[in-house]
C-alpha cells in the first residue's frame, strides 16, 4: 500500500526517503499560494530563491525575469513585487519568469531535491491537487515548509485538506497526516477564524496582510500544477 | 508572559534556546510512564541510557543496580527487566538504582540537557506535574521524544494535556501547543480507541504489549514527579 505522510517541518524531511515519494511542497502564507496564482495566471516559469541577494543577481543576468523580493512586508527598493498573491495576476507575470525570494518555501524545496516529483500546494489548487495525486499511484509526502524550520498550523491543516480528499483510497497514514487531518476537520469550517489564534497569524496582522491572508485561504480558485523542472516551476501538462 | 510551548520532536529542540526553559520530557510508551510509576514506588534513581551496552555497563561497576533493557519486547538475556512498567513496582524497585534503556527518551533527555529543569512527565503524574508547573513562573518547553526522531501521537497527545491544565493561566502558546491541545480535544474521551489507529498503536499491538499501554495512559495514578539531577532521575522535593 502506498504511503500518505506529512512531514510536519523541513527539519524533519531527512527522516524521509524522499527519493520514493512525489512530495508537494506547501508554505500557505504565502509563497506557494503566489506561485499557484501565478503559474494558473500565465507565468512561464517561477524561480524560488532563499536570498534577496541572489534574486537580485538575476537581473545581472540581463533577461527579463520579474524580480519578487520582500522584508518585513514591504517590497525592497529595485525590485518588481513582493509576495503578495495580488501581484501574480495575469496582468503582471502572464509569459514572465518570476523570481521569488522566499525563506521558507525555497528551504523546503531544497531538501526534496531529489523526490520522485516536486509540485505546489495551496488552498487555490486544492481539489485540482488532490485529483491528479489520486492518479499517481506512488508514496506522497506532504512537505509543510513551516516558520523557521519549525512547525506551523497553516501548513499542516492544508496537509489536512489533503489527507481528507486522499484518504478513502489505498493509502498507508502516518501519525502526522492523521493529526493533520483531525486538525482541518476542526478548523474546515472557517479556517481564517481558527487560524486567528495562531502565532503567525499575530505576526502577519502586524504585517498588515490581511488581505493576502484571505486571499490564501480561498479554495479551488485554480487548476493548475506548479511542478518543478530543475529549478524552475512550471505548469504541469498531465 | 511566559511561553508554553510544544517541541513535537526531538529533531526540533534545537530551535530552541533550552536554557530558557523548564522542559518536561514525554515519551508515554513506556519509558516516561514507567520512570513516573518507578520512583513512584520508591526508587532510589532511575538512570536513562540510550544503547544496551551501555546499560550492561553498570553490571561491571559492581554496584548494585538493577539493569533494565529490552529489545523488540523481550527482555534482553542477562538483564533483570525490560521497559514495561509492570516491572516497576514497589516490590521490585524501592531503594533500587535502575538503569533503564530507552532511545528515544534519553535522545531527548540528552538534547535538552542545558535546560534549567528538566522532569518526567507521563498520564500517571499528569495533574501532580501541572500543579507543579503552575508554580514555575517560568518558560515551559514540552518536549515529545516521539519515534525515531519524527512526530507521534500518543506524546502529543499527552502535551495537549499539559496545555490543557495550563492554558487559562499566563502562558503565550505557540501554534504546536494550540494543535497538541486541540488533538487532546479530539482523543480525550477515549485516548486508548484514539491512538488505536495511529501506526504505533500497531506496531506495539504487535509487540503484545497492550496492557501495558492501557496501565501507561492511567491518569493521575501518581504524584511523584522525576527530575534530572546530574545523570540520574529522582523524586524532586518542592
């Protein structure tokens, strides 16, 4: 039977072969949302990086990438954007590459290198998710890109929004993804109020993201699967 | 405000400055659950090491130690018990210094061993711990040893409780004691039934060692509560 596991934090994927798994890589708020919004709004690629420093050595590169970049919640001056999902639509990045700065999620990404296949995972993509997992046939990690190497809350009740569509098939559950989906069947109901108790989200009100918040936390707005071919993220043709 | 917060791995203790905390170590099956009932009934010390040969080690020192080690649910030839707490009895311990193997526990004993307490938390001592805690006025760090160093439920469940007892008091949760408390929500009517489908739950049923899950998750059963004193576990006197 094929396994279902959540790894609750990037600190934890060296406990896992991840060369036997399809790993989704999941970082809520807010850098998978943005690349989920962005690949479905026409982006032919997103790049993500850990540091502003290499992110802004693309533009020494002299093509034209989109240059994403924040701190503290405000953009850094010479960039294009920041991590806001409102900057990913069509508008912006449809035909770009985008290159993203994000701690988290790129940390994340790293660390799976070598999985079966890398794709993307937010609340915007859910069910279009979740339906091409079903057909894989193969051992899925659900990799929460957390908040500095630790656990967080948003992450893991999207894991658990995964395990629910997910779990009436043939899958092995490890204890993370039955905690993880007996947390979602807590805070499925309004997951932006459940949320609100939260560390993080205490320290992105301070950021004043709100709006970036409930953003995320829109279900199935998208169908497209960012998916990872060597260092960039791209659509994934199924 | 003081933190309460939940180290859902041993993985993850080094995210955290543990000399800032007093840390209760939690590994209910058994090892945590039978050094509560073991210096409950008198033991003079109980001292964790990770390997058997270690263990076996004391025998050489010529003292009168009683050796603990067990592989695979048996007790391992040459030793006088192994890691159920059913060897742990008045009878069998009092006045007795027991050495006791156990990986996962002494991994997190040994991790957190800069803290500026560290105690021994189980089912059987919950409300005697709490009570003691509360007196604390300090930073506590609930540290589940887990299984081989990844995320288990029956651990967190039991930190859930701790949060649970603690929580209406001055205490800034982080978002793994909001879910640990949230999933002791979700169990405690029946903490047995609800770690049955956890995949440790089977890997012990194979190992024919049920009743001694039932003895281990006994609430308020003691009220002694082991702290670490130099290598050694003994009853802390407040």
């Amino acid at each position: 039977m094929n396994q279902l596991n959540v790894c609750l934090s990037p600190s934890l994927i060296p406990l896992y072969n991840v060369e036997d798994y399809v790993v989704v890589i999941i970082d809520i708020f807010r850098a998978t949302s943005s690349i989920c919004y962005g690949i479905e709004n026409g982006a032919e690629a997103i790049i993500p990086v850990s540091e502003v420093e290499e992110c802004a050595a693309y533009r020494e590169k002299g093509l034209d990438y989109l240059l994403a970049a924040e701190r503290d919640g405000k953009v850094v001056d010479g960039f294009d954007f920041g991590n806001s999902p409102f900057s990913y639509t069509k508008e912006k990045v449809a035909g770009k590459t985008v290159v993203l700065t994000t701690t988290n999620g790129t940390h994340a990404l790293h660390l799976s290198r070598s999985a079966k296949k890398i794709v993307i995972g937010s609340f915007l993509n859910l069910t279009a998710l979740c339906n091409w997992l079903k057909t894989q046939n193969d051992n899925i990690l659900l990799v929460c890109a957390g908040w500095k190497n630790n656990f967080n809350l948003e992450d893991t009740l999207f894991a658990g929004a995964v395990v629910d569509q997910l779990k009436d098939f043939e899958f092995k559950l490890d204890d993370a993804a039955i905690a993880a989906n007996d947390l979602f069947q807590i805070g499925k109901h309004d997951i932006d109020q459940y949320l609100k108790k939260t560390s993080h989200g205490e320290r992105l009100k301070k950021l004043g993201i709100e709006k970036d918040i409930e953003f995320c936390l829109q279900v199935d707005l998208t169908t497209a699967i960012p998916v990872l071919t060597g260092e960039k993220l791209v659509k994934l043709i199924s």
